[in-house]
C-alpha cells in the first residue's frame, strides 16, 4: 500500500525544519492531519531526519478516524 499526502509548514516553524527540508531526502514527521475542501495534509509540528529516529522506532501508528463533526466533508 503506498499513501502520499501535502506535508504544511508555517513559516513559524520553516527555519526551525529548513535543514530537514530537501528533495529527496527520506524525514520523520509528526503533526496532525487538517481537512479542508474535501482534501487531507499534514500540519508539521516537529522533523526529524529518519537515521535520528531509526532505531528506536518500534511501530508507527495512524490514526485517521474523522470526528464526528467532520464527517461530512
């Protein structure tokens, strides 16, 4: 199964991240999945490079259950 969405970075924290921001470059993202006009991204609160967080991942879990109040979008 392959799952690609839009990764959103406020300018706020665009300096914070910039060294992880590259093309191609494989990172580690936490944040909160935003709707909005039908469509799903990423609101990035923190980045890391995946070799950072490699090890002592033991599994990865995603939760994309909608809330009631945004079940009709």
């Amino acid at each position: 199964m392959c799952y690609s969405d839009t990764a959103v970075v406020f300018p706020s924290a665009y300096l914070k991240f910039f060294d992880y921001i590259n093309d191609g470059k494989v990172v580690f993202v936490n944040g909160k999945v935003n709707f909005r006009d039908n469509e799903s991204n990423i609101i990035v609160e923190d980045m890391k490079h995946i070799n950072d967080v490699y090890d002592s991942i033991k599994a990865i879990n995603v939760d994309l259950s909608m809330k009631e109040n945004n079940k009709n979008l």
